[in-house]
C-alpha cells in the first residue's frame, strides 16, 4: 500500500488558507499530525507562506528539527512532565492548562537558559482539555511570575471531544472573555487562538469576532476542506492525498454470505443485500493499515465493499477499465484514512511535485 501526497496541491493550499486569514488580521499554525510532522510536506505548508507549525508530538517534532527546519512550532498536545525538556528544546511554544507542567516547563527553561512561550488554553464547552474560565486569571499570573515562561496568549478548542461547534455566538463570549481577562490582568494578550478548520467558515464570511487573531489548521490546508460542515474551502485543491493498494484476487462471488452472520473481525454488524453474482477484488490492504472508510476509488465502477484487518474487498462488476490481479487500484484519501496510513509501518510515502495552478 502507497499514500502519495501532492506537494505543491498542498502548498497551493497553504497560501490559500494564509491569504484569506491575512485578510482578516489572522494568522495560521499548521498542523501536521496527521502527517506525523513529515519534513517534505512541512515544506511545502512553508513554501506557502505558513510561518509556524503546530504539532502534537514531541516524535514528529523532533523529525521536523532533525531535517534542518528552524521555524516556530507550537506544541498542541498539553506537554506532559516526562517531556518538558524536549518541549523546551524543540517547540517555541505550548499550549497548557497545568500549574505543576508550568512549573515544570519553567525549571526546564532555566536549566536551558532558553525562554518558553505560554498559551493558556481556557475550557470552552469541549470538555477536553483547558482550564476553566473561572481558574484562567491565576494561572496567567503563575506564568507571569515563573521564570523562563513569557505568556503570549489564550487559546480555545471545540468540536474535537463532544462535537461542540465553534459559532458566532461562543466565539464573540470567548473574545468578550479575554478582553475581560486582559482588563483584570492589565496586559493584552499578543496571540488570541480561537480554534481550528472548522472556524474558517467564520474567516470567509467576515465573521470571526475581531479580537482572535490565530487559528490552529490541519485539515484545512492538507485537505482544502472542513469536514465537520462538508463543505470544501475556497480557492483549494481537495485531491492532495491518494492511496494506491495492489490487487491480489479477482473472482466472480455471491455476494451474500453463506451461513449465520454476527459480528465482524472489527466487532462491526452489517446486513448483506443478495446482489447475485459479483465479480470481486481483494487489495493487499486492510483495517491495521488505515481507516477503509475513508477511502473513495478513482476507477469507475468500483465500490468498496468492506474490509478486515489485511484485505480490503472491492465490487468490480462495473470497473473501467476491468480490473486483473496484478492492477493497482487508486483511492482518493480523507483525512482520518492519511491520520491512520501515515504512521503505519506497512505504508509507503511518497510524493508528487508538479506544478499545478491555483484551485478556482
């Protein structure tokens, strides 16, 4: 199995996401776990323009200084206190929630004679990660007292546990939040992050509120599309990532199973409609590789028609050209099926780099 990714699609992406933001007084971190910080594509999120990365492991992190790139990266994930040395060392800045991984963070500052940068991130509905708005004056002033910590900012998430939509309405009480949260503490915040792919609807429509001036990206830019609102993003290219597996058994089948169903490999229970005859082809590429249904064939007249764990059974009755043992099939990739392939050890990388013009 191949995951093949379009670099300079990407990078069109980026400066797409980046222009219109700009437009709006907004910068953008782009996020690339789902990409496991892979250097080649950071390059091309950079070579549109993107000034910072944000990332969610220190792993991916340290793959992205190990390949010689110097920009600044904002670590995601709430930095764990087996890790703050390596947060310290390798990202300009973390989002945090935690007195003690503040106090943590700040020894590992001193030790390295460096200064960390400090994004508070306040709980905002979620019920993920962030403290509670109520809690989020004392722990700005803790990191204004620690040494090596500079505070430069807020941060909120949703949508990412409980499905909480970013709107209008909670994104104009988060913005009224720290302006209040300014007026107490008497500073101004130099980064105000209010959310990720989802609130670029927002950005389009001139209606993000104008006191957040950062957005944290992944899909947006690797992908052109916001998925939670199935819509795709202006001027992106959505054909950046696809997945090409090999076929391994072409053979005419009933296409009902023969004998008493339960559950699958997978725990799943599905019904299975008497097609008769079908003529069926297996992939050397299953559920342990990546998320199957996430994956859309290019060739037409191809339907997936499930997978387990090493095999992935596609109807080809209908493909053209008719598909043999020995052919590689081409899917289009969405974002859960590349978070799952990228870091599979059975999956090959690679990349494309034509020069293609901008989406329309």
């Amino acid at each position: 199995m191949r995951i093949v990714a379009d670099l300079e699609k990407i990078t069109a992406n980026a400066r797409a996401t980046v222009d219109q933001c700009a437009r709006h007084g907004i910068s953008v971190a782009a996020v690339t776990k789902c990409v496991c910080g892979e250097p080649e594509i950071v390059r091309a999120i950079l070579a549109g323009g993107v000034r910072e990365i944000g990332e969610s492991r220190i792993d991916n992190v340290r793959r992205i200084r190990d390949a010689g790139i110097d920009c600044d990266i904002l670590m995601l994930r709430l930095p764990a206190l087996s890790q703050v040395d390596d947060v310290v060392a390798l990202t300009t800045s973390s989002l945090n929630s935690e007195p003690r991984a503040l106090r943590a963070l700040s020894a590992a500052a001193v030790r390295q004679g460096k200064t960390h940068e400090v994004l508070v991130i306040v709980e905002w509905g979620d019920r993920r990660e962030g403290v509670m708005p109520e809690d989020a004056a004392a722990l700005c002033r803790l990191t204004n007292e620690l040494p090596g910590l500079e505070l430069t900012g807020l941060a909120c998430s949703l949508n990412c546990l409980c499905g909480v939509l970013p709107t209008q309405g909670n994104m104009q009480d988060f913005a009224d939040f720290v302006e209040r949260l300014e007026g107490e503490l008497g500073l101004r915040f130099k980064t105000v992050s209010g959310g990720h792919t989802n609130n670029l609807q927002f950005v389009a429509s001139g209606c993000t509120p104008r006191r957040i001036d950062h957005l944290r990206v992944g899909e947006g830019i690797l992908f052109g599309r916001d998925s939670i609102c199935d819509v795709s993003l202006p001027g992106t290219h959505h054909d950046t990532f696809k997945v090409c597996a090999e076929v391994i058994e072409v053979k005419e089948k009933p296409s009902a199973p023969d004998g008493e169903t339960g559950p699958d490999a997978f725990m799943r229970t599905r019904d299975w409609p008497d097609l008769g005859l079908r003529r069926r082809a297996i992939l050397a590429m299953g559920e342990v590789d990546l998320s199957v249904q996430w994956i859309t064939p290019t060739r037409p007249g191809v339907t997936i028609v499930g997978a387990s764990s090493d095999h992935t059974v596609v109807d080809v009755t209908d493909a053209d050209p008719p598909v043999q043992v020995g052919d590689e099939l081409e899917f289009r990739a969405d974002y859960v099926a590349v978070a799952v392939g990228w870091g599979s050890r059975n999956a090959h990388r690679a990349f494309v780099q034509e020069g293609v013009a901008p989406a329309t």
